[in-house]
C-alpha cells in the first residue's frame, strides 16, 4: 500500500472529529470565532510538529523562495474562501443543494492541477472521482425532496452557484498547496508538509484574527471562555492539515482529495451507529458509490 494512503483516510477520520467540535463550538460561539479556533488554536501545534523535525530529528530546514509564499497565500487564501462560502451556504432553508456542489472539490482540483501544475490524471481516475462525487452529493440531498433530475437541473441556482464556488476556491486551495510544499525540494515531504502548514496556518490565524478584530472584537472573549473544546479542535484540525499537506506532497491533489471523502463515510457510520438515525435510500445509494469510487481509485489510481 502507498503510503499516502494511510495518510489520507488518518487525516480524514482526524478532519470527521474537527467538524464535530467546529459544531459544538457554534453554541457557544459565532461562526467566525469557530472558524478562528481552527487556525488560531492549531498553530501552536503545527509550530510543534515543525520544531521537533527540524531540532529534535535534525533535518535541514528548506530554503523558502518566493514560489513557495506565492502558492501558499494562494492557497490559505482561497481556503478562508470556500470556508466562507459553505458556512454562507447554511443562512439558506435549502442549503443541500449548494452544498452537494462543494462537493465537486476533487474534480476541480483534478481540473486546476492540469492548468497550474501541468498534472494529468488517467480516465480511470476521473471515472472514480466521479463516482465518488455523485455519491457525496447523493448524501448531502438526502433528508430533501429534491430528486436527482432536479439536482442536475438547478445547477443554474443561486445556492448552486455558491456551493460550485466553494469547491472551486477549495480545489484551487489543494492544488496550491501541493504546489508550495513541492516548491521547497526537499529535504523529504515529511518537512516540507510541515514547513507549508506552520506558514499557512500562520498566514490565516492573522488573516482571521484581523477580520474578528474588525468586524466581531466581542469573539474574542467568547473564545477565550470556550478554551478547553478549542485546543482540541485546533489539534485534531492542525494533525489533519498535516497529513493532507503529507499526502498531497506525495501524491496529485485531485485524487488525495476524491479518497478523502471516506469522512463522509465516518460522518455517516457515527449518525447510524452512535445517534441511532435511520437511512434512506439515498444514502444508501451515496453510501455504496463512495465505496466504490474510493475502490476504483486505488485499483487505478
């Protein structure tokens, strides 16, 4: 087995437990603080993780050349972007549509990794992104009464429009991010994943911090009450974000990101098992896609 494999299904099982804390932080707290805690709370373990490479292992911290800042701005940029977007998504009563859309992130990135980095990925690959990817948006219309011709048909909506911008914004964050950590050459992507999220999260914490400073100066003090469920939430999200930057070192943005939709799985399997809900078929049918698109990516990908 590959090892960004592994990697991967670690980072999103670590990005499933993110979100459950991002939610329960939302009660006690506006959507920009939680948004915040992601960042503000994961850099000081993304600073750790970094230290112990470079003083503790004693590898060579690389050259960070202006290719690197570029790609890496991009894409902490583009990802306040499309966090935005999704969360915008939400102050809609029909919010599914525009979120199912989103969740064309690794087709697009598949699409911005051909433009910006010259990568080609095999029609055996875009078959099982797009397999997964259908059945992704299968689960997020579920609990609706859309029906799957009237998904395709209302691509033209304004929720659509806002959910394809999202996952624009994060495919284009995933390239960029692969770019940057690339654009370090060395000395082994363990490092340079590591050196690209202690810059990134940085960049975004101030980006962040500045906006509530601004906009929302009272967060801050919800926030602070709210420390203990943060500090998980910004370790489990920075220890994601490393195995995301880890994985998409080694291997194409797109197709890191179309396994990374075994979170829906791990989503799915604790509303089943753990808050008792039923299925419908539906995610039934979302269910089974996502297991085969993920199975026809490894035999192909």
């Amino acid at each position: 087995m590959e090892l960004w494999i592994p990697i991967t299904i670690t980072a999103a099982f670590l990005q499933n437990l993110r979100s459950a804390g991002q939610k329960h932080l939302k009660s006690v707290m506006g959507t920009t603080g939680a948004t915040f805690v992601r960042f503000g709370f994961g850099l000081p373990f993304a600073l750790l993780y970094l230290t112990v490479l470079i003083l503790a292992a004693g590898y060579p911290l690389p050259a960070l050349s202006p290719k690197f800042f570029a790609w890496a701005i991009v894409g902490g940029l583009s990802q306040i972007g499309a966090t935005f977007l999704l969360v915008y998504l939400f102050s809609f009563r029909n919010f599914a549509v525009g979120t199912a859309y989103s969740r064309t992130e690794p087709a697009q990135a598949a699409l911005f990794g051909l433009i910006f980095l010259g990568e080609i990925v095999t029609p055996g690959v875009m078959i099982a992104i797009a397999v997964s990817v259908v059945g992704v948006m299968l689960i997020s219309v579920a609990h609706t009464q859309l029906n799957a011709r009237n998904l395709v048909t209302s691509l033209a909506s304004r929720n659509a429009m806002i959910g394809l911008a999202s996952g624009t914004l994060f495919g284009i964050s995933a390239v960029a991010y692969r770019a940057a950590s690339l654009a370090l050459g060395g000395p082994n992507f363990i490092v340079q994943a590591s050196v690209t999220l202690a810059f990134v999260i940085a960049f975004q914490t101030v980006v962040m911090a500045s906006w509530i400073a601004w906009r929302e100066p009272g967060e801050f003090a919800r926030i602070a009450r709210a420390w203990k469920p943060a500090l998980f939430v910004g370790f489990v999200g920075a220890t994601a974000s490393f195995g995301w930057f880890m994985a998409m070192t080694l291997q194409h943005a797109a197709i890191v990101k179309a396994l990374a939709q075994i979170e829906m799985l791990f989503t799915f399997a604790s509303s089943v098992f753990y808050f008792k809900e039923k299925i419908n078929l539906y995610e039934t049918i979302g269910c089974g896609l996502i297991v085969a698109g993920i199975l026809m990516l490894l035999l192909v990908g």
